[in-house]
C-alpha cells in the first residue's frame, strides 16, 4: 500500500513538473513577433524620433472645421455625384454636414464586470438610446435637408454625398 501510494505521489509530481516547465518556456508565435515589433519599435524612436511640429497648423485647421461645423445656423448645399455622367446633381439645401449613419449618439460597447473583487473584464455591444444596435460601418449618409419653407427634414441618402457651404458649380 505504501509503495503503491509513494509510486502516485511520485508520478503526479513528475507531471507537474513536466507540465509546469514546458509551459514556462514555450512561447506563442504571436507573443514573439510583439516582442520583436516592440524592439523595432523602440529602435525606430531611438533613431528617428518625435516630428519637431512647432505650429500645429493641422490641429488648429481642425479645432476651426470643429468650430465652423457647430453654427447652428449654417445652411449647406447638398450634392449626389452622378457617376454614370460625371457630374454632380443639385440635392438640395440642407441644415449643417451630414451625419454618416453608423455614428453613434452614446458609447458603442459597455464594460462588464465580473463577481466579487474582480474589475471590468470585457465589453459587450451597448443599444442605442431607441435600443438598436448599430453598425460598426455604413454607406448611408443622414442629411437635413430642407424643405421650401426651410423646414429641416432628415433624409437617409445611400450614395455618397457631398455638402458644401456654398453653390458649387454644376458641370
């Protein structure tokens, strides 16, 4: 019985030790070519390193497009490109940009938590505020078009659109 029990002890150490070793020195594919791509990485910063960007002339084109885009009371001119003939065709005018239709009004994914002392973990996708989940990307494009008592009206519109602020010349 003794034997037989020593053996058993023995054996499941053995494993244990086996199992423990191998897993500790076995890499992924996948974990390797991170490291690799990190040491890259690091290297390029060490030789090259940060742009010397002194005015910052794009972020300060973007903070005024961001500006210029939040008038209320900016009408636009709304065009569908006819590719067949290569010319654009008067839409309409139209209440600020469109809106393409897979933005979001809230955040897409929500955190999830596990039981006890655990923290967030994961996420799922999150509904909308009318409780559909949208797309991660469309071709649709949400336009405000208005009517001819300047009523907005939201209109979906498949093909790509372009909206301009001013009359563009029509081919």
């Amino acid at each position: 019985m003794k034997k037989s029990r020593f053996l058993f002890i023995g054996i499941f150490v053995m494993t244990f030790i086996f199992t423990a070793c191998n897993n500790v020195t076995t890499q992924s594919a996948d974990e390797i070519d991170q490291q690799k791509q990190e040491q890259a990485l690091q290297q390029a910063q060490r030789q090259a390193g940060m742009p010397a960007i002194l005015n910052f002339q794009e972020k300060k084109l973007l903070k005024m497009i961001y500006e210029l885009r939040d008038d209320e009371k900016i009408i636009n001119y709304a065009y569908l490109y006819n590719e067949m003939q290569g010319k654009l065709v008067f839409l309409g005018k139209c209440m600020g940009y469109g809106i393409p239709y897979a933005t979001q009004y809230s955040n897409p994914e929500k955190e999830v938590y596990g039981g006890g002392y655990q923290r967030g973990f994961g996420s799922l996708p999150q509904a909308e505020p009318n409780g559909l989940f949208m797309p991660a990307t469309a071709e649709g494009t949400w336009v405000m078009l208005l009517d001819k008592n300047n009523e907005p009206h939201p209109v979906y519109i498949e093909p790509r659109v372009i909206v301009s602020p001013f009359p563009l010349v029509i081919n």
